[in-house]
C-alpha cells in the first residue's frame, strides 16, 4: 500500500466523517467526531511529504503541531467542558432532520466532485480527491452552521468549514509563509475561544444554549 | 522616517496601560493618549515624505495612507468623545478600552500590509478585538447582538481566507515553486495569473470581506450591532471597520483590474453596491429607531461605495471622497446618538423629539449631521454621490442611475422624516428619566461631534489643494491600469530603512 493510497483513504474518511456529524445528534459524539477529523487532517501534510521521499520540513511541522495542539487537543476539551457544564447533551429539532440532512449532504459531496472535476488545477497537489473533498467538507460546515439550533453545534460546524478551508490550504503548504498560517490558527484559537464564551453567557442568560430565542431584534 | 510599526506598537502599548493602570480617570487618559499619539505618528508619516517600509509585509500605498488617516482621525475624536461617555458601572472597563486600542492597532495593520495574507489576519482580529465592545452593555438583547456579529463575520472572513487561497492557487499556475502574495507582486504578475480561479478568488473576497463592511445581502447583523453597542463602538465599527473590510475588498480589486478583469469585478461590485442602496432604502422607512437607522444609512453609504468603485476609473475618485465624507459623518451621528442615549435613555424617536430646545448646540451638531448624511450640498457627501451619478452616466449605465437616484431620494426622505423631529419636534411632555449629568460630561460628548462636523463643513466648502491630490492618488491606486499602478506601489517598499 503506498502512500498515495494512504493519503487517498485518509481524504475519504473525511468525507465519511462529514456525514457522520450530520447524522449524530449527541453533541458529545459530534465534537469527538470533529476532533477525529482535525487529526486526519493535522497528519495528512507530514503523510505527504514523508510519502515523497522527504523529511517534514519545519514548516509541515509547525502546521501539523499547531493544528494537533488547537482543533485536536483544545478546542474540542473547551466545547466538551461547556456541554458537561450546562448538561445539555442532544440536538433537539434541528430545522433539518438527521436524515434529511445526511441526504443533502450526499447531495453535497456528489455535488462538490462533479464541479471541481472541471476546474484546472494549476499547482501540485497531493491527491486529485484534494479539491472536492475540500468543498464538500465546507459545504457540510455551513449545512450544519444553518440547519443546527444548538450555539455549541453551530460553532462545530463552523470548525468543520474550517478545517475543509485548512484542506484547501494543504495544497498551497509550500507557498504561503508561515508567519500567516500561524496567524491564520491564532485568529482561529481566539474567534472559537470568544465563540466560547458568548456561548457561555448565553446559557447563563437563556438557561439553555437554543439560538432559536435570539430573534428580538428585527425590523418592528 | 518614521518607523511603520510605531503605528501598531504605540495603540498596543497604551493597550497594555490601559490593563495596567489602578485608576479609572488614569486608563482614560491612556486612552485618549494612545490615540492621539497614533494621530501624531500618522501626521508624522505625511510630514515626511518618503515612508519607510518594513519589508514585503509593510508599506504605505496613497490608498492605505489615505484609509490610515481617517481612521487614526475618528479613533481619537472617540477617545475624547467616550470621555465624557463613560459612566462607572460598565463592568470591566480595563478589557473595554484595551479592546478599543487593539482595534485600532489591527486596523492599521489592515492599512498597513502589503500581503494580503497579512491583511486577513490584521482584518479578522480587528473583528475579534470588536466582539468584546459590541456585548459590553450585556444583557440578552446585546448578547444576541453579539452572537450574529460574531458567527456572521467569522463565516465571512473564512471564506475571504478561501477566497486569498483561490488567488495563490491561481498565481501557482505561472510560478510554479513559492507563490509571492504581496499585492505588488502579484499586480506585476497579473498577466499570468489563471483567470477562473481569479474570479473565484474575487467572488469569495468580496462576499467575505463585504460581511465585515455590511454590503446587502450579508448586513443582517450591521443593525443589530450598531443598534445595541454602546454608540462611541458602533462609530468605530461604521467609520473605522468598514473602510478597513473595504481595504480588503480593494487590494483583491487592484490585482483583478491588472488582470484585465476590471469589467468582471465592477459588474458584481455595482451588483452588491445597488443591492445595498435597495435594501437601505427598504429599511429606513418607517422606522421608529434612531440607532437602527443610523446602521442602515452606513448600509447605504457602503453601497453607494461599493458602485463607485464597481465604476471604475471615473467613479473611483468618487468612492475616496465618500470614504473621507462617511467617515466624519458617522463619527458625528453616533457621538449624538451616544448623547441622547444618556440623556434620555431611550432609543425611540418620539422620546427624543425637541433637541433644539433642549440643547441646542446638540440640535444644531444633529442637523448637520443629517443634511451631510442625506448629501445636501454643502457638505461634501453630495460631491461624492453626484460624482458617483456622472461616472454612472458618462458610461450610458443608465440602470445605474435609475436605481441609484431612485433608492437615495427614498432614503433622503425616510431618514428626515425619520429623524427631524428630533431636531424641531415638540420635546415630550413627559421628560422624566433624564440624567444631564455635569456639564463637562456634555462638552467632551458635544466638542469631538462638533469637530468633526465642522471638518465635513469645511471641507465640503473648501477642499485644499492637499486633500484633493491624497484622495486622487488613493483613487489612481485602485483602478490605474497595471503599469502606472506598479510604480506608485514598489516606491515606498523599496525604501528600506
């Protein structure tokens, strides 16, 4: 099994692992489930460079740890802390169904293949599954961003849509410098911590995390 | 030569003063020192002619010095302004004004970067650093304020970040090994860049940045926020925030216009830009809500910017003088709006009604205000808008102007009819709940309003020879073909100190 394959695979689990989250609906389960994609992802640069041949730079290095350390290791334990904390433990009537939006995101992932087939690929890339397994997975993010009631949820699928921008990324690892990227994953590190902590005063606020009650302000 | 990170360094360490410091009197002073100081190195930058660059990352450009000065201008005319507004229950004042200061160090860094990786970081903890200001009232209304602000603006600063990803994915294609993405370079290179991804590139930089500048249909949250952070915040977000989302728009702009795709992007610019103008006008009717109103007017203004540009070359100086325009504007109505607020401690018009009476020169600052925002003519907004208009007409874009007139001419009545009876109408009856509060409180409120109203006044009247060739070569930056454009970009960053 070469690597190649490997990487091939891993790149399928992802998209799996996209369907599962919209199909769950313990928000415990949903959030391992994000941090078990986050470390496919986080190993995925050093697979690739290592299956070249090559020794991981310090750049892939520093990428893989900072996206270990943060979507692996700490935001997942910061959202899971949150959950035990308010003892809120289902998605209740999310505007979409679980089945239902297990369908849509098919829908997606299929959707995603037969558009970026067309489109040229000017760089190098790792695998050809690279760029509609990218969209697919931002796609899944923003489904699940619109069509979830919890706060928490919602903020999963926005780390879902990041790491499917992070993938998008991947392709680009040898040309972007490395002081952005790791400003990149600290914008991030602090937008989900503040996420956090409205989240947090929203449940203090409301009793529950439910952001269906956060429709006072509209036009009278 | 002033060195260029003292723009980022001065605001962050008055930051760490504002942390720091034991007395409450002591942290505004810092401040206000900050600020100002940043006013003064800004000053400095254009005193001396020649600025100095820090690399590939930092340079200043006409346009990011232009932008850098308007900003600079309305955060310190704010920090005297929340002088007189800050009262001593806000909860933890120390995060409050350190998050203002940050806020100003990132959007310098906005104006400042010549990459526009760097700008995007600079761009999403300028949102960041806003988050903390927007729920400082707390309570659920501005919690749910803060919610949407934050959830829309960091959907749509991912996808600007997919949208810079699809433009170094398209500079790839000609490169091959390490892709530059300083705009600069990336102008030189334009000729090689692949146009699908381009575009792609552009569309998920506009849609992205246009969030975070409230261009419809991604301005749900622009009301809320402006109507629930405390006033002082939501002139910062309108005047300061939006110019640097603006930025972002216009650097992905510059490098689509020497790509030869200046018709593409200005095509979906007026799209957004008339959409904006619609839904503005839309909203503002009607409304009984003068900080809503207020949020819907910078709506309209980004919109009407958004068409300048979309224009091109001929409505580009336009749009700069707008930014100029709006910026004061929006330090004017909001500093009033933070006034009524404590004086009346509502947000209702018809609570409000008579602030001529009561306080005239607050009425009199309300009515400039006003006519600037509705652009009437001695004020400069109704240059830029009628500028806006002949560049529409000059190129027969006669949809353009149809919608356009259209939409201004409904806002115009709405927001009078709207607001004047807060200037002439009868002062209710009931005037109980009313906290004047010392008469020092009141000038350091009124004096920065007042300031920047006469500056809108003076320069809509008079408009110095300086001013003029600033906002030109802003303008000439944006939608120069190419060639011309490169030379007045590499200038400052080759002069290395």
């Amino acid at each position: 099994m070469n690597t190649q394959m490997i990487v091939d695979s891993v790149l399928v689990l992802v998209i799996l692992l996209d369907l599962a989250m919209l199909a769950v609906s313990r928000l415990a389960t949903c959030i391992r489930l994000f941090a078990l994609q986050s470390l496919l992802l986080a190993l995925l640069p050093l697979a690739a460079t290592t299956g070249r041949g090559e020794i991981p730079g310090l750049h892939e290095i520093t990428v893989a740890a900072g996206a270990l350390g943060l979507k692996v290791i700490l935001l997942p334990r910061i959202l899971l802390r949150i959950i035990r904390t308010g003892e809120i433990h289902q998605e209740i009537e999310p505007f979409i169904g679980f089945t239902a939006s297990v369908l849509v995101g098919a829908g997606l992932v299929i959707g995603s293949f037969a558009v970026t087939r067309g489109l040229p690929l000017p760089v190098d890339r790792i695998s050809d599954f690279l760029p509609p397994v990218s969209a697919a997975t931002i796609l899944v993010g923003l489904l699940i961003l619109i069509s979830r009631v919890k706060a928490v949820t919602q903020v999963v699928g926005f780390l879902v849509m990041e790491n499917g921008i992070y993938l998008f990324g991947l392709l680009l690892l040898e040309q972007t410098p490395l002081l952005v990227e790791l400003g990149i994953l600290l914008d991030l590190f602090v937008g989900v911590f503040i996420m956090a902590i409205v989240v947090y005063h929203i449940r203090r606020e409301f009793d529950h995390m439910d952001t269906h009650l956060l429709d006072t302000l509209k036009e009278a | 030569m002033p060195n260029l990170l003292l723009l980022i360094h001065v605001p962050l360490a008055f930051a760490l003063l504002c942390l720091g410091l034991p007395f409450s009197w002591l942290r505004l002073a810092s401040l206000a020192a900050g600020a100002v100081v940043h006013l003064g190195v800004v000053a400095w930058t254009w005193w001396v002619p020649s600025v100095g660059g820090t690399g590939a990352y930092l340079g200043l450009d006409p346009l990011g010095h232009l932008f850098l000065t308007l900003i600079s201008v309305l955060f310190a005319a704010t920090s005297v302004y929340f002088v007189g507004y800050h009262q001593k229950r806000l909860v933890s004042q120390r995060v409050f004004l350190a998050c203002v200061l940050v806020l100003l160090a990132a959007l310098s860094l906005v104006c400042l970067s010549r990459q526009i990786g760097l700008l995007w970081v600079a761009m999403e903890a300028a949102s960041l650093a806003a988050t903390p200001l927007i729920y400082f009232r707390l309570g659920p209304r501005a919690l749910e304020a803060t919610w949407k602000f934050v959830l829309m603006n960091s959907v749509g600063i991912a996808l600007a970040l997919l949208g810079i990803f699809c433009i170094a994915v398209s500079a790839g294609a000609s490169e091959g090994g390490a892709v530059s993405l300083t705009v600069s370079d990336l102008i030189a290179g334009a000729a090689r860049l692949d146009p699908v991804w381009l575009r792609a590139g552009f569309l998920l930089a506009l849609v992205g940045f246009g969030t975070k500048m409230g261009l419809a249909p991604l301005h749900s949250w622009k009301p809320d926020a402006y109507g629930e952070a405390p006033p002082p915040v939501a002139a910062l977000l309108a005047g300061g925030m939006t110019l640097g989302a603006f930025t972002g728009i216009l650097r992905v702009y510059q490098i689509c216009n020497a790509a030869g795709l200046a018709a593409f992007a200005g095509f979906w610019l007026m799209v957004f830009g008339l959409l904006s103008l619609a839904v503005a006008a839309v909203f503002i009717v009607g409304h009984n809500d003068y900080r809503r109103i207020l949020a819907y007017t910078s709506v309209e203004h980004m919109g009407i910017m958004a068409v300048g540009i979309g224009l091109g070359a001929s409505g580009s100086y336009a749009t700069m003088l707008h930014a100029l325009h709006n910026t004061l504007n929006k330090g004017v109505l909001f500093f009033l709006a933070g006034f009524v607020w404590r004086t009346y401690h509502s947000t209702r018009i018809r609570d409000v009604a008579g602030m001529l009476h009561r306080f005239p020169a607050a009425g009199v600052v309300l009515l400039a205000g006003l006519c600037a925002t509705c652009a009437l003519p001695p004020f400069g907004m109704f240059f830029s808008e009628l500028g806006v208009l002949l560049a529409a007409a000059e190129q027969s874009r006669w949809w353009v102007v149809g919608v356009f007139t259209f939409t201004l001419a409904v806002v115009f009545v709405g927001v009078m009819t709207a607001m004047l009876p807060m200037v002439f109408g009868d002062p209710p009856v009931a005037a109980a709940g009313e906290a004047v509060g010392p008469r020092w409180r009141r000038t350091a409120m009124l004096a920065p309003a007042g300031v920047l109203a006469l500056l809108a006044l003076a320069l809509g009247t008079y408009q110095p020879r300086a001013v003029t060739e600033a906002l030109a070569a802003a303008a000439a930056c944006v939608s120069a073909p190419g060639a011309s454009e490169r030379v007045a970009v590499q200038d400052p960053v080759e002069v290395l100190p």
